[in-house]
C-alpha cells in the first residue's frame, strides 16, 4: 500500500457519506497522521499503527488539545471506522483502533441559582406568607440540606440559638447521620416557621392539613415557586446553590487571607 490518499478515496467513495462526514472523516485522519508523525518520530505507515497509536492519540486530543468530548470521540470513530474498512479489504491483517475505547461523556452538572435569582424567589414566598416553604427553601438554599433531610426532620433534631444553630439530619442518604450548622439565613426562616407551626401530634418539623410533608410535597412546593418567579429549579439545584456558595465564601476567604 503505497498511495494513502488514494487508500481514502477508495474509502470514502464506498460509502455514501454526506460532504460534511467526508470533510470532518479528512481532517480527523490528517490530525492523527501528523500526530502519529511528530510522536514517533518517523513517516506514517499503516501497517505499523498499534493499539497504543490509538489510544495515545485519544488522550492527546483529550488532555493535551482539550478538546470536546464529542470531537475525540468522532476523531477515533473515523480512524476506527477507515482501519476497519482496511481490515476487511485484507489491507489490514486486524484493526488496532477495535479496543480503543470511546471517551465517556460526564454528566451534565445542574447549574445553582444566581444571588438575583435567589432573592426573587424567597421574596416571592415572603410576599405571599409561606413561612413552611421559606424555611424548606432556606434550609435547601443554605444549610445544603436534601429533601430526605428536610422532610426527616423531627422537632428534637433542631438546636437553635441566637447567634447559633444546627440541625441533626438522621435520615439522609446513606442513613448516615450528620450535625449541619445553619447560617443566620436559616435559622431566621426556621424560626419564623416554628412560631406559626401549625398544632400537631407529629414531632415531625414540616407539617400540613394532611400530616407530614412528604418528598413530592417538598417538589411540589419548589415547582409552586418555578411557575411564580419563571425561574426553574429543583431541590437539586438548590443543593448546588448551596454548594457554589459555599466555595465562593471560601475563595474569597482565602483572597483575604492572602
């Protein structure tokens, strides 16, 4: 096999693949070509493509290009796909790029909440009185609690104090218990909760016409809110409001320390 350019042409022409395919297909083979070249350190010769070619080209487009996810993972579908063609033809006594592994794609992140946003909507739920979802929400938002810990909540796991407060979650995930401490924030919108807690038998903390809150009540109540203020949000997303705040606080620890 002496024409490489040729090689490909043969290729492409026996597949039915759109300008755009044959396009990137070009540019992805051209890429690990010149990788395989500058790496080795000799001219690029098909036969003496290995396994760890591949492989080593995926983490160099990765690590060292940086590059998206989906542009590694197309660069090595195309290699795969030209050795395998060759492989067939009998060009190839097997294809090296088989067993090389597509990267995985990590899942996406939910985003936390802006502060703006943050402070519309606990101003929409001041606005209205709903002093159960100010705590639920101010619990979540600052204290980083999940909607098992809030709706697991019993009146003796709560130690609240002027200038002090925690909360004792004993049925979180794992079932791992763990003492949270609470900022003002939090222990304000608790306490004004507590004030006007409804009687009940139920030492449970968050309580309604129907006994105590469940999961989907704790959804419900943040779905209430995504419609009032036309900001979407989950108690996912407010853990992670809770978490990006926690680090900003951090950092700009650390910027006044410095």
């Amino acid at each position: 096999m002496t024409n490489l350019p040729s090689v490909v042409d043969e290729y492409l022409a026996a597949n039915d693949f759109s300008h755009h395919t044959i396009k990137a297909i070009k540019s992805d083979l051209a890429k690990f070509i010149r990788w395989f070249e500058s790496a080795n350190d000799e001219r690029f010769d098909l036969h003496r493509v290995t396994v760890r070619d591949v492989a080593d080209f995926r983490e160099h487009l990765a690590r060292v290009r940086r590059q998206q996810v989906s542009t590694v993972n197309r660069a090595l579908v195309s290699i795969r796909r030209f050795l395998a063609y060759l492989a067939r033809s009998g060009d190839l006594s097997s294809n090296p790029a088989e067993s090389v592994k597509e990267l995985r794609r990590m899942p996406t992140v939910p985003q936390g909440l802006q502060p703006a946003q943050v402070r519309k909507i606990m101003r929409e739920i001041e606005l209205r009185g709903d002093r159960r979802g100010a705590a639920i929400l101010g619990l979540m938002l600052y204290g980083g609690l999940r909607v098992s810990d809030v709706v697991g909540l019993e009146l003796d796991d709560l130690e609240i104090a002027p200038r002090s407060g925690r909360v004792i979650c004993r049925h979180g995930k794992g079932n791992k218990q763990r003492i949270v401490p609470l900022p003002i924030e939090a222990r304000r919108t608790l306490t004004d909760y507590l004030d006007s807690r409804p009687p009940s038998d139920s030492q449970v903390v968050f309580v309604g016409e129907r006994g105590p809150l469940t999961d989907d009540g704790v959804r419900a109540i943040c779905s209430k809110y995504s419609a009032i203020t036309g900001t979407k949000f989950t108690p996912h997303v407010l853990r992670h409001t809770f978490a990006h705040r926690f680090l900003e606080i951090g950092r700009a620890s650390g910027r006044e320390r410095g």
